[in-house]
C-alpha cells in the first residue's frame, strides 16, 4: 500500500507508542542521497523500575550502543525521518513494514502473525547456533556433550557474528524489494565461494531453515576431500536435498547463479574470483570476508608523494596496501550498481581478518565522480586490481 511519508511515519509512531503490544522495531538501509547517523538501530520495550522505555540499541562494528528513552512521538518521529529506507514495527497481533522508494514514496505492507513481547531489560545476547546442534558435531566445533571445542572457539564466533550480520541484511533486502521472498517452490539461493570445512556454508543453512527461509545452498571448494566430507555430512544430517557440494575453481565454477555469495577468507586474488563470479551472475547480496592481500602490494612499486613517508616502512606498506586492495574493490562494487559497506564483523581478538564487503545490488546508475575516483587512485599508484581484469570491460569502462 503507497501513501505519503508523512502518513507512514505518523502511523509507525503510533504503533511504537502502543507499549503494550510493541515487541521490536528495525531502522535500516539508507534512503536515497541521505545518510544515517548509524547503520542500524533496534528499538524494543523494557520495563526498568515499572516504567516502561524504548530501549535503543546500535553499533559501530566494534562496540554496541544502548539507550532507554521514554516512548515520546517527537524523537520517534524525527528518528523515523531520519534517513532510514526500511522500517520494520513488529507487536504482538503482526508486523509492519515500510520501504522508502527512490521517488520519495512509503509503500507500506502489513502481516498478520501471532509474536512475544519481552520487557526484560537485561536481556542475555542470544546465541544463533545452538552448541547442541548437531551440525556443529559433525563440522568438528562442539563436542559430543554439545559443548563448543576450547579450539573451535574463535570459529564458533565467526560464523555467529557472520550470520549476525547476514540475517538482517537479508531481511533488509527482501523487505526492499532487492531479493525475492524465499518460497518452497522458489527458495532462496545462496553459494559460499571457497568454503572449505563448510563450517559457514553449513550454519547459514541450519539457521535460516529453522527461521522458515527455505534455501538452497552450494558450497564450493577446489578440494575433492572437502567435497566429499561435506557431502557426507549433509546426508548424516539429513539435509543433502537442500545443500551440496562441488570440487571446483571459484573462477571456473559450473555455479550458474546466487542471490546471496558469501566468502570468508578466499586467499588474495580468490576473493576477487568470488566478486566477479557474483557481479557476472547478478548476485544481489555479497558478504565476503577478505583474506591475504599480495596482488596489489606487489604493484606498489612507486609510490605518490607524500605516500613515501608511509611506505618506506614495510609494515605500513603492506597494511596501507590491504586498505588500497579492499577499497578499490568496494568502488569497482559501486560502480557495478551496488550499495557496498566495509565494516567489521568480529572483534580483533578472534581473526585479524575481521574486515567485511557487504554490497546489495541496486538499480541506481553510478554517479560518474565514483569511476574518476577509481581511475584516479590507480593511475597515482600505477596499479590495475585483479577485479577489473576479471570483469568485462564495459563494466568499468
């Protein structure tokens, strides 16, 4: 249903305000040529003392940020206008969403469902992997106790803040539009790029058939072993119709399309197989975790001043040229057509490969500044990225 922006965030507030049947309420993406002071936030009831608030909650990829605030309209309102292109009010009797088109115009669509309020205030961070699941035995994580491995630990929160980033993504996508409602007859279609012992591949599976997406899933890998012990999982688990498993080069891969490509830490130039390989099929959601950067760093040969009194040190060098690969990635993204973030999906202390490309395809025409920027940064540096090699040329011009 479309009607007026005014209409739509005067309507939402009045929902949020309705304490007594409010479960949660999501702000997310970005309207266009706007910007939000944070990427996401989540508002749900707390009681605090018999009172109840709207507790806020948002972060910075690093550290999270809550708030409890009495339930007025004034910043309920201005909060809704702020910029954000999807917002999702959820209470108890059905949910409310809204998506803000590019012509400026709410298109709101309401369902009906039966949901839970919770008014505890400290609530306890719920884990999405069960350690009990016994997908994590046979993967190797937890141990036949159902206890996550003293060794698996870092891998276990990975993969949870992995899919802690890519559930609302994708929710975010499917309420705008950009992906379709996953259905049996058409279910959602997700690929992981060099996935190795399919730890990822697996979990992504697992927790969105248990929220009620149905998917399909390929996990690809160059290693006939990996190959077979995934598979042989999969039919352990019973899930063999729903995931599968092939021995291939990401960049040769039969895998003829995806709506969703994830990769976590595809050696150098592999992750610029997985970008082209998901811009060439129309993937409309990449969430890929960078490895190894050797391909650009082994260009820097000259270097711009002033930049020579960076790189003269070995260690800068190699990091400033992990930042050159990574965002000249995101602008190849860009000027591809997608929206494209670069955040961090998991705390230094687990994986000093922490950073994280997630793109969403769009329909919006690139501004022409992003590939002067593009030419730019790599006629300064006298270097042309592996990505645009692998892409057709009138992509990029």
């Amino acid at each position: 249903m479309a009607l007026s922006l005014d209409e739509a965030f005067k309507d939402a507030c009045m929902q949020i305000l309705d304490t007594n049947s409010l479960v949660r309420v999501v702000l997310s993406g970005r309207r266009r040529n706007m910007s939000t002071e944070h990427e996401r936030i989540d508002i749900r009831p707390v009681e605090i003392k018999t009172a109840v608030l709207l507790q806020l909650s948002y972060g910075d990829g690093s550290a999270n940020t809550v708030k409890n605030l009495a339930p007025e309209y004034g910043w309920i309102f201005d909060l809704l206008a702020s910029g954000y292109a999807h917002i999702l009010v959820e209470q108890t009797e059905g949910s409310t969403s809204i998506r803000i088109t590019k012509r400026g115009d709410a298109q709101r669509h309401y369902e009906k469902r039966s949901l839970t309020q919770n008014l505890d205030h400290d609530k306890k961070k719920r884990r999405l992997l069960d350690p009990s699941d016994p997908f994590l035995l046979e993967v190797g994580i937890a141990d036949h106790k159902g206890l996550i491995k003293p060794s698996k630990k870092d891998k276990y929160m990975q993969v949870e803040e992995f899919l802690r980033l890519l559930v609302p993504t994708l929710e975010s996508a499917i309420a705008g539009g950009d992906i379709h409602q996953p259905t049996e007859k058409a279910p959602l279609s997700i690929v992981d790029l060099g996935c190795g012992h399919a730890y990822l591949t697996f979990a992504a599976h697992q927790y969105l058939s248990s929220i009620g997406v149905p998917v399909m899933v390929t996990g690809i890998d160059l290693r006939a072993a990996s190959r077979e012990r995934n598979n042989t999982i999969a039919q352990n688990l019973g899930i063999s119709s729903t995931i599968t498993f092939r021995a291939e080069e990401i960049a040769t891969t039969t895998a003829q399309h995806a709506d969703v490509v994830i990769a976590l830490h595809a050696c150098d130039t592999a992750t610029d197989d997985t970008i082209a390989w998901a811009v060439n099929g129309g993937a409309k959601l990449l969430l890929i975790a960078p490895c190894c950067h050797h391909d650009i760093q082994q260009q820097m040969q000259e270097s711009p001043e002033p930049w020579g009194a960076v790189t003269k040190f070995g260690l800068m060098k190699e990091r400033l040229g992990d930042l050159i690969t990574d965002s000249l990635r995101a602008q190849i993204l860009r000027i591809m057509g997608y929206r494209v973030e670069i955040i961090e999906f998991i705390g230094g202390e687990h994986t000093p490969r922490n950073l994280m490309i997630r793109a969403v395809k769009s329909d919006a025409s690139p501004e022409a500044i992003e590939l002067l920027r593009y030419r730019q940064i790599c006629t300064q540096w006298g270097i042309k990225p592996a990505l645009e090699k692998k892409l057709p040329s009138f992509f990029i011009g």
